[in-house]
C-alpha cells in the first residue's frame, strides 16, 4: 500500500518516528508521500525524506490555511525549489480551506493558481486540500480543465454531486482516509459511483486515525484499515483494493514499479 498523505516530519513523529516508519513497513505500507504545509516546514520534511530515501518522498507546496495577507512573497520564493534536480514528486498541499476562516479567500486562489502554473510547467500531479469550498476550488480549476494537469482531491469527503465534478478532471483521483470508517460517514455511499481506478489510500497522519483509533495520534501503519472498509464497499478483496490503489498512485505521482 501507499500512504499518498502523511505529514510524518511534524512534531507529533519527534519522538519515536523510527517506530512509526517500522510499524507502517511491517503493515505493507511501500512508500510514504509527503505534501508540505509552507515555508516553514520545508527543512523538517526534506530532512526526514532524506533519512528514509526510496521510502518517503517530499512534496512542494503551501497550504491554504497559513495563507495570509503576505503570503504571495513567501510562495514565490518557495518556486526556488524547483530548479534543476529537485526531490519533489508532487505540488501539495495546496487548495482552499474556509471552514477555519474565510478572510483570505481571494489570496488562496492566487497562491492556488500560481501554484498550478508549478505543476504545469514541472509535470508534477497537485494535491489539493478543499474544505468547505468546493464551489471557490472549481472557479480556479475551470480554466486548467481541458490541460494535462493531473492530482489528487485529498481527504475527498464530498457529496455525489461533487465527486461527479471532481471525476470531470479525468486526470485527477480521490484520496480516502479514516473519514470512510467513521460511524456516520456518508463517504460509503457516495464511492458507488466511483471506479477504484480513481482512488488512492491516504492517512493524512497526524490527523484523522481511522476507527478503531478514531481520536488519536494516526499514522502510516493504520492505512489498512482504510483499505479494509474500502474492500467492504466495493466488496472485493482487500488485496484487490490494495493492489489497484498502489498502481493508481505510483502510475499518478510517476514512481518506477
Ligand atoms: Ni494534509
């Protein structure tokens, strides 16, 4: 299995980050792809990347939520990173956020679009972050429709409706995490209509644990339950659901099999 989203350099892994990298190994987890937050986690992501090469593998981007005022500067200077040779094998996480706050919506969908023009011209997959503005994300994403760009909707817990928009960008997966286990996810339901062949596993550790340790610190090895209650969804094996999402994202973030 791949963990497309894992924050494992923040500072809930200082610790005892050797054991969680162990623990997700032993439970047939391959690889380890990790989106940025900003400017300021950069350092802690490329220094843990670099302590587990050909395990985890570093993204560039900036994430809606630290946007601010200011923040156009910032995200430029990171675009720095991307010259030549660069370890980088996707722009994430970027997107819109306006369930925390809805102040800087038009700066996110600057930062958003300039970002874009990075996994345009790099050919690298975006991995988008989009809560609560579903509407605000396709305003950007309209114009690059007919493109190559390519990505993943990360942490996807929309309606029908907005997978069926979102599968519009025939280039573009669903990442699922532990939000597909909760009690009272309408998730299952919605993924009947989607194929597996759009679908990648994700933990977005530290954050939502899949049941049964919903509340707590997640991480990487806890990425088979996910695959488990997708097996129950689509009712096929689990090592179907593993098998097809690991091809889905190395073929997605250009990984060698
Ligand atoms: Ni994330």
């Amino acid at each position: 299995m791949i963990d497309t989203h894992s924050h494992l350099f923040v500072e809930e892994f200082a610790e005892d980050l050797p054991e969680v990298i162990r623990r997700a190994k032993e439970a047939g987890v391959t690889h380890v792809f990790m989106p940025n937050i900003d400017h300021t986690s950069l350092d802690d992501m490329l220094k843990v990347c670099a302590q587990y090469p050909g395990y985890c593998y570093p993204m560039l981007g900036y994430h809606p939520t630290s946007v601010g005022l200011f923040s156009k500067a910032e995200v430029l200077s990171m675009k720095r990173c991307l010259a030549l040779g660069h370890p980088f094998i996707g722009i994430g996480e970027v997107g819109l956020d306006l369930y925390w706050d809805k102040t800087y919506l038009r700066e996110q969908q600057e930062v958003l679009d300039e970002q874009i023009q990075w996994a345009l011209e790099w050919n690298l997959p975006l991995v988008i972050h989009c809560r609560e503005a579903f509407p605000q994300l396709f305003e950007v994403l309209q114009p690059y429709k007919n493109t190559p760009l390519s990505g993943v909707f990360h942490s996807f817990t929309g309606t029908s409706e907005e997978a069926a928009q979102a599968l519009e960008y025939e280039n573009f997966l669903l990442g699922i995490n532990g939000v597909v286990t909760f009690k009272k996810a309408t998730l299952p339901e919605v993924l009947k209509q989607v194929p597996l062949e759009r679908l990648v596993l994700e933990t977005d550790s530290p954050y939502l644990a899949p049941v049964p340790f919903r509340g707590k610190r997640n991480e990487s090895s806890y990425i088979g339950k996910v695959a488990d209650k997708l097996a129950e969804v689509y009712g096929v094996p689990t090592e179907q659901i593993r098998a097809v999402t690991t091809r889905n994202a190395l073929k997605l973030f250009k990984i060698p099999e």
